[in-house]
C-alpha cells in the first residue's frame, strides 16, 4: 500500500483538533471554536480516529511481503521503544515544569496538580509509577496505549499471516463487550500494593475497549497493503449515508421532540469504555472517507495538516508538554476576549514542531539547538506566567444539613464572569459528605470574585437533576446561602476572595 497524502492531512487535523481541545480543557476555559473540533460529526471525537488511523497504518506498513515475521518484531518492538522514550521525555519535562511552578507560580498548582496529581507530594514514585505506564496523568494516555499496541502488533501480524485475521478479530470483539468488567480497575489491588503511598491515576481510556479500534484498524491495513479486501459497495454506500446523516441529525437535536438528545445518545457512546454507539459512528464514517478518498485521491489532501500529521510522534509528544506548559497562563486569561486567539497560537506551534522533527532527521539541527530552543520557549512562557500570575489565598468550602452521608457531593466554584447555568472555569471536584462536612480547602486560589455551588449528585450525571415540575430534586446550596425560592444570580451569590475564608453552605 502506497502512502497515501490524505491520511497524513488527516492525522495532523486530528493532532490539531486534539491540541486546542486539551489547551481549553487543561486551562477551565470555553471557546466557541469548540463548536468545530469536539465532536462536530457525531458521537465521536479526534482521539478514537487517530487510534483507527494508526493502527490502519502499523497492519499496511508492517505487513509488507519483504518483511519476515522476525523483522517484523524487531521493527515493532523498536517502534515502541521509541515511543517510550519520547513518553518518558514529556513526564521528565513535565514533572519538572510542575516542581519549578510550585516555587515561582503557587496559583497555577491547582491547575496542574488536578491533571498530574500527587507530582508535589512523591515526585519519584509518581514518576516511577508512570514511567512503569500504570500512572497516567491527564494528556499521558495515548502513548502508553500505544506502547501496548506496538508490542502486540507482531503477534497480530503473524497470526494474519496464517489466515486467523478472522479469531483475532473476533477475539478484540469479545473482549470489547466484556471491556467493563475487564478495565484496569482490577489490576488495583496489585498497583495499590506496590504504589501504596497515593492514588493512582489509571488514564482515562479502558484499554480492553480501546483495543479495538487499533486492532481492527490493523486487520483492515493488513488487508488492503495485501490486496484481499473488497470493501465498496454501493449498497454498503447508501447505508453509510444513511446511518451517518441520522446519527448526525440526533447529535445536533433535530429528533429532541422524540426524547433523542446528545445527553441521551452518550450513555451509548460512552467514550472512555467506547460505546457500541460511538463504535458505529466512527466505523460508517471511517467508510464514507474510504470512498471518498478512492474517488477523489486529492480531495483531502491539505498540505499545511499533512505535514504535521507525517512526523505524529514528535508532533504529539509536543503538544502533550505545550499543554501543560502553557495551562496557568491560559487559565489566568480564559476570561479574556483573546483567550480564543492565544488557544490557537500556542496549537500552532505544532508546525514548529514539524518542522523541528523534520530538520533533526536531516541532521541539520544538532541536540544543543534543540535543547536550547526549548530552553527558550520554557523561559518565554515562565515570565508570561509570572506576569499574568495575581495574589492567592486559600478557600476552605464546608457543607452542612447533608442528609445523605453515602452519595458524593460536587463542589464547583465559578469566576464572577462565568455563567451559573455552565461547567465552572475555576474548580470543579467530588466530595464525600463527610469531607466537606469537616471542610475541603482549595489551597492556592487566585484573588478575585467567585461564586460557589455544590449539589449531591444523586444520579451521577453530574448535573443538577430538575424534575417535571421544574424544581431541583437533588439537594443543593450556593455560597451566600441565597433564598432559593426562584433561579439565583451571580450578585446573589458571588464574594470577594482576598484573604483565607471559609465559606459555608447550608443544603
């Protein structure tokens, strides 16, 4: 199979989807740009197509007739090891970057301490545990599931090789229906005994489930660079079509009369555990591109995406450290009116980073220059953060009158210019009641004018469940303690944050 320039368009516009998502998502801010790069399809996102596609890719390019079964393991397992090497580079960097912000930049640390936790209390055991891929902060998940991946595709190559494409991938089937009870959870006890002193972070992919995508992406790359696939159909076609624009049209509310709405359709496109309906989505529009791109080679080829998507490894290893390097100053600004513009220069530099990748395969740029590049940028973004940096407090949150001591409390503090009715811009977190009974301290937060709202999140949902006669049936407060004999307003409930304070809230 030749390479094929649509698909490397395609992986560097799922590289620059997945960077602006992460840059917003790190930072606690809103971009209306989100409208274009979180799932504007469907039920499906950047991070599961770019498994598919690089799974696709690894069956074509390590099935090739010149390659034995032994290169073919050499390869992959050389692949992998350096994608281990750039994961460890990107926790060395940011493990170190969360270290100096916690003497220089104190009010970014909720920040980052939320996506790399536990950094400041055992930096080297976490470092261990993540270097070992069983601790995965925030952003450090797609390397090690491709770690994984890498060191089984030989055995899944040579098992295609002897015509068992069909048990592999009845076996990946299986075991993705089962994926619920066959999560990294009960792995815990074990990783709980060797990783005793905190809480591990276990990643937000199951692997069980996310299995499928890059196994079935590599039958269908072993098939096509082998020229055993006959897969258009114009039958096939016409049911694509139709399954897509209706997935489409119910992720978009055109069938909300009828009870189908985005909140609904995502309990079956559940997207850690992959969903049987995300699955379909991916799978019709996987199709639909296929088609397009044999009729219409060029019609997706875009040159600027596809040059980042040719060099992905170093590309992604980028924008994992860019993400967390730029979070304190994107979150101090999230509330500007450029906030969008600075989101898109900072995913821009994955050109850089191109271009970078590009030059030390030439062997035009030598270490040093690298090293100092990045000593640059680091140096850029420290004083960016330090200026925008404002004086910070701690905040402890109590919570009385709790009735039920068994279900999780969600405590969300919200910017005075944020909207009461959305997900908060500064702090978000589930409590048990007992905690926030004795009070819960958020120990570095910036001053300036907050509101706080907590609920127990009876359902799970985390939304504040309203009934059919339009009142909350779920316990819930505001900081304030406003009357709530009517929706409250920001004036109602915001306070000023310029010192220590406890602020209690009366359920």
């Amino acid at each position: 199979m030749k390479r094929i320039a649509a698909l490397d368009s395609i992986r560097g516009l799922l590289l620059l989807l997945m960077t602006i998502n992460h840059l917003i998502w790190i930072s606690g801010g809103y971009s209306v740009i989100q409208n274009v790069t979180l799932q504007p399809f469907g039920q499906f996102g950047a991070a599961e197509c770019f498994v598919l596609i690089s799974g696709l890719l690894a069956g074509a390019i390590y099935s090739r007739e010149s390659l034995t079964n032994a290169q073919t393991i050499t390869k992959a397992w050389h692949r992998a090891f350096s994608i281990y090497r750039y994961h460890i580079g990107c926790l060395l960097i940011v493990f170190a970057w969360v270290l100096i912000a916690s003497h220089f930049l104190p009010s970014a640390l909720p920040i980052l301490q939320h996506s790399a936790q536990n950094v400041m209390e055992t930096p080297f055991k976490t470092f261990i545990a993540s270097a070992v891929l069983v601790n995965q902060p925030n952003y450090f998940d797609i390397l090690p599931l491709y770690i994984i991946f890498m060191l089984l595709l030989p055995v899944l190559i040579i098992m295609y090789r002897k015509g068992l494409g069909w048990a592999v991938v009845s076996i990946s089937i299986i075991v993705w229906i089962f994926s619920k009870e066959l999560n990294t959870t009960i792995l815990l006890p074990f990783f709980s005994f060797v990783f005793s002193s905190f809480k591990l972070q276990l990643g937000y992919f199951n692997l069980f489930a996310w299995q499928l995508l890059f196994v079935g992406g590599s039958a269908l790359g072993f098939m096509l660079q082998n020229k055993t696939l006959r897969w258009q159909h114009p039958v096939l076609t016409a049911i694509a079509v139709i399954i897509a624009t209706g997935l489409f049209a119910a992720h978009y509310g055109v069938f909300s009369d009828y009870g189908i709405q985005r909140w609904a359709l995502y309990a079956y496109a559940d997207k850690p555990e992959l969903g049987w309906l995300r699955t379909l989505n991916i799978t019709v529009w996987v199709y639909l591109i296929a088609v397009i791109i044999q009729r219409y080679p060029n019609a997706l080829h875009i040159k600027a995406l596809s040059y980042i998507g040719r060099h992905s490894l170093r590309v992604f290893s980028w924008q994992v450290v860019i993400v967390y390097l730029s979070a304190p100053l994107l979150h101090n600004l999230r509330l500007e009116s450029y906030y969008t513009l600075l989101i898109i220069a900072f995913a821009a530099t994955l050109w850089g980073a191109a271009l970078l990748s590009e030059k030390v395969n030439m062997h035009t740029v030598s270490r040093l220059h690298w090293v100092s590049g990045c000593s640059v940028i680091l140096s850029i973004i420290m004083f960016a953060n330090v200026v925008t940096a404002d004086g910070i407090s701690p905040l402890t949150i109590k919570v009385t009158n709790i009735s039920d001591p068994k279900t999780a409390v969600l405590v969300l503090v919200y910017d005075e210019k944020d909207d009461l009715t959305q997900r908060p811009t500064v702090y978000m977190n589930t409590y048990s009641p007992q905690k926030l009974a004795q009070g819960i301290t958020i120990d570095a937060l910036p001053f300036g004018d907050y509101a706080v709202f907590a609920f127990q999140d009876t359902d799970g949902d985390y939304n504040l469940t309203i009934g059919n006669d339009g009142m909350p049936i779920e316990h819930f407060g505001y900081s304030n303690n406003p009357p709530l004999t009517a929706p409250v307003l920001m004036d109602q409930v915001k306070f000023a944050h310029r010192g220590p304070q406890t602020k209690t809230i009366n359920f």
